[in-house]
C-alpha cells in the first residue's frame, strides 16, 4: 500500500518535470518562458496605435 502510493507520486512528479516551462525561443535559440508573448517590434507597435487614431468629425 505505502509502496503504491509513492510510486504513483514518483510518476506524477516525472510527468511534471517533463513539461518544462522553459522552451527555446524559435529566433533567437535562447531559452524563455513557454507562455510568454512573443515580442512585437516596437516600430510596428507604434504603426498600429497611429492608424487606430480616432478621426476628428
């Protein structure tokens, strides 16, 4: 019974250990965080909030 249930606790924590929250970055080939955003180019940024502008009436 003790056995059982630490074997089952081995498996758990193997299959936690194997989804990593680090993945390397497809550009850069460094590793980052596996939910972060990918980085937008802040001239492109800018681009998109000037053409959002609201037009005068």
């Amino acid at each position: 019974m003790f056995h059982q249930s630490y074997v089952e606790k081995l498996e758990q924590r193997a299959n936690q250990e194997a989804e990593s929250a680090w993945a390397p970055d497809p550009v850069t080939g460094y590793y980052r965080p596996s939910n972060c955003a990918d980085e937008i180019d802040p001239a492109e940024l800018r681009k998109m909030l000037l053409e959002n502008k609201a037009k005068p009436f």
